[in-house]
C-alpha cells in the first residue's frame, strides 16, 4: 500500500500530522462515552476534576509535540492559544448552567448534551478557522479587522459589561416552538420523540427540551467562537495551530463544566482580565508594526498572557473567599435534578 499522500502538505502541514490529530481526539471522544460514561449518570465534581486534569495534560503533551515538530515558536503560539480558549471557556460555562436550568435537564443527561455538543463545535470551528484561514491568506489586511475587533471587544466587555442571557426570550427559542413540534417533558436521554398529536391525533415526531438545550449549547460556541477564533488568529495564522489548541481546550470543557457550574461566582474578576487580554492580544499586531517587528515575541507573549489570567484567577478567589456576593445569583441558575 502506497503512503505517500501522507507527506502531502494539506494547509501548511503533512496530511499525516492532522490524521494523526483526528486520530487522538476520536480515540478520546470514544473512551469518553464508550468507556467512561457508557450510561447515563451524574458526574461528580471529584471526576469532573480528574478528567479536566487529564484533558489538560494531553493538551500540554500535544504541544510538547508541536514544539518538537514545528519548534519553539509555534510550540509556544500553541500554548498561548490553549490558554486563551480554556479560559474564554469560563464564560460559556456560565452559559450552559443557564441553559441546562431553563430546559430543567437532569443532570445525568448533561454529559450526553455535552457530549454531542462537542462533536458539533468540532466541526463548527473547522468551518470557521478555515473560513478565517482563507481569508487571512488571500487578504492580509484581514488579520487587522480581528485585531481591531478584539480590542473593541475587550473595551465593551471592561466598561459596558455584559447581561446575562435571557434564554426564555431567545429567538431561536421562541422560532424552534413555532415551526417545531416541541414537548415540555423530557423524554429520558432521548433528543426526539413520537407522540399523538394533540391537534389531529397522529402519531408525530416532538423534539424534546433535552435536543432544545443542545441547540442552545450549539448556537452559544458559535458566538463565543466569534471572540474566540480571531483571538487566536491574531496568536498565529497557522491554521494546524489555531484548530488544534481550540479543540484541545474545548475538549476538556465538557469535563470541566461540572466542577465549574458549582464555583463559577469565585471567578467573578476573570472577566476584566479575559477583556485585558483580548485587548492585548489585539493591540500586539499593531504595537508590531509600529516597533517594526515582524511578529510580536511570542515568549513575551505568552508570558503577559499568562501574567493577566493569573492574576484575574488570583484576585478573584481572595475577593470571594470570605462571603459569596453572587451565591444568590447562582442558586437561580443551580443545575436542577430529575
């Protein structure tokens, strides 16, 4: 058998590198279901940490990999970028708590919304970092519009804030339960049910607030993938870098999700520092230029980086430490059991 299409250079890298990758994230997507969560059951948070743990450990590994193939360069870029996602990531948790508690899912089916929603932000943001990969490549001065737009970003998200979702008034919400058949009741795991029609009484088929949920999780990796990939772009335009520190990060995200959504009001300064640093990740591609460099160090880089999100991480947990200010806040979004 013929192996030769394996050193073809596919976006900048040897086919056999991104098989290899595919490789990895499949095998851990089947152990995950397969072996570790073969049926439906809640996730403790002492499991929940031990398996982000492990998750970020062979997310680390794999850039050892990426700093021994490609070297230190981009082995860093990848770590920056690791970091930047798994962080932005503290935001979206905050969200599927809403989510998870305005459709009332169960948490012994949580694992299976996530589960599913990771395959779909697999493909989700190969699309759009293959979109943003074209467009960088064909037109440079696209790498500026991302950069601007991060810092416009982080400007809003430090001085404006944000409010929390209204997930009862989203629109795609409210578009689902008028062109859909949609049951109130959950359905065990099950994402589609047939039922009589209560109209005509017929035997039709209702999605159930479980699928709902999973288009919500779905629709809210898409926007945060809109702060997130630019993000990243403005790291590298490596497009084996910018996809695989994406998914490395959000792969552990599911993991991490049941740890976090009980403690997620101790990182209530995080969101300052995560708005720093999209301004500093913008404002890098600009400050590059005017000091006439061809790329900003991507030691220095990661370093600052690592500076912000640590002390935002720090300053948090001592501020919260003696009272929880936002435990109130938290019980309305308290994921509810069967």
């Amino acid at each position: 058998m013929d192996f030769a299409f394996l050193v073809i250079d596919w976006l900048g890298k040897p086919v056999w590198m991104w098989l290899g990758f595919l490789t990895v994230v499949v095998a851990l997507l089947v152990f995950d279901l397969g072996v570790l969560h073969r049926e439906n059951r809640e996730i403790e948070v002492r499991e929940s940490l031990v398996l982000s743990s492990m998750y970020i450990a062979l997310g680390l590994a794999f850039g050892g990999f990426v700093w021994w193939q490609l070297g230190s360069e981009s082995g860093l870029n990848y770590l920056t970028g690791f970091v930047v996602e798994k962080t932005l990531a503290l935001d979206n948790v905050f969200v599927i708590a809403l989510i998870f508690s305005f459709f009332a899912v169960p948490r012994k089916y949580q694992h299976r919304v996530l589960f599913w929603g990771i395959l779909g932000v697999i493909v989700l943001r190969a699309i759009m970092i293959g979109l943003g990969a074209t467009l960088v490549s064909q037109f440079s001065w696209v790498l500026y519009v991302f950069a601007a737009f991060l810092i416009i970003t982080g400007i809003k998200m430090l001085w404006i804030g944000e409010k929390e979702p209204d997930i009862g008034n989203n629109p795609i919400v409210g578009f689902l339960r008028r062109r859909f058949n949609v049951t109130d009741q959950h359905h065990g795991e099950a994402f589609f049910v047939r039922k009589a029609n209560p109209v005509t009484g017929q035997l039709t088929w209702f999605m159930t607030p479980l699928f709902m949920a999973l288009v919500m999780v779905e629709i809210a990796d898409v926007i945060f993938a809109v702060d997130s990939v630019p993000a990243i772009f403005a790291i590298t335009t490596d497009p084996f870098i910018v996809y695989t520190s994406n998914i490395f990060a959000i792969l552990g995200l599911r993991a991490l999700y049941f740890a976090l959504a009980a403690m997620i009001h101790r990182f209530r300064y995080l969101k300052p520092a995560l708005a720093i640093v999209l301004i500093f990740i913008g404002s890098k591609i600009f400050v590059a230029d005017l000091l006439g460099l061809e790329k900003f160090p991507a030691t220095l880089s990661l370093s600052i980086t690592f500076a912000i999100i640590g002390s935002g991480v720090v300053w948090s947990l001592i501020k919260t430490r003696p009272t929880a200010p936002f435990a109130g806040k938290m019980k309305n979004v308290q994921i509810d059991g069967e």
